[in-house]
C-alpha cells in the first residue's frame, strides 16, 4: 500500500479543545464569544448538531448562511469580529466553535 505523501507547502491545524465554545441553537437567535486567543486571521472550526443560520454579527435570522447538521466548516475569523450567532431551522440542537492553531 503506497504511503500518504504530504504536498510541499502543505499545512496542518489541529483543534484546540481547551478553546472551544457551544451554543444552544434554537428558534431565537444566541450568540457567543469565540474562543479565547482567538484574533482576526485565525481559523475556527464550527459544526452544528442541527440545520441552522450563522452570522459573525449580533442576530442570526434565517437569511444569513446556512450550515447543514453534522457538517463542519472552517472559517478565518474577520477583522473586528468577538462572537457569532445562530438560529435554528426547524430543531434545536448545539453548535460548536472550536479555535484551530
């Protein structure tokens, strides 16, 4: 069995369990402030339990984007941004952001 060979220039992020934050997902829109030590430019893991919308603002509404459940995404925290909101689609469940290093 050929060996998995690393490509030149490529880099890996491992998550920083002790950085991460939930929140509950549910048919109001909740916020929470994105792991400690993370900055503008670092990269955050976030997946949900449930279908749902997230924003980098201050309310999530069911036009912002939608991330499917049991999907994860990683994002490169914008200038300026503490904390992100979600809102549900048609379930509660949890969503989990995770600082990546």
């Amino acid at each position: 069995m050929a060996r998995f060979q690393k490509p030149a220039g490529f880099q890996s992020l491992s998550p920083d369990i002790a950085d991460t934050e939930s929140i509950a997902v549910a048919v109001a829109s909740a916020t929470v402030t994105i792991p400690s030590g993370t900055v503008a430019g670092d990269v955050i893991q976030v997946a949900s339990s449930t279908n749902c919308y997230m924003t980098f603002t201050a309310t999530a509404t069911s036009s912002d984007m939608f991330l499917p459940a049991a999907t994860v995404f990683y994002f490169v925290v914008p200038s300026g941004v503490t904390s992100i909101a979600a809102i549900r689609d048609t379930a509660d469940g949890t969503m989990s952001i995770t600082r990546m290093i």
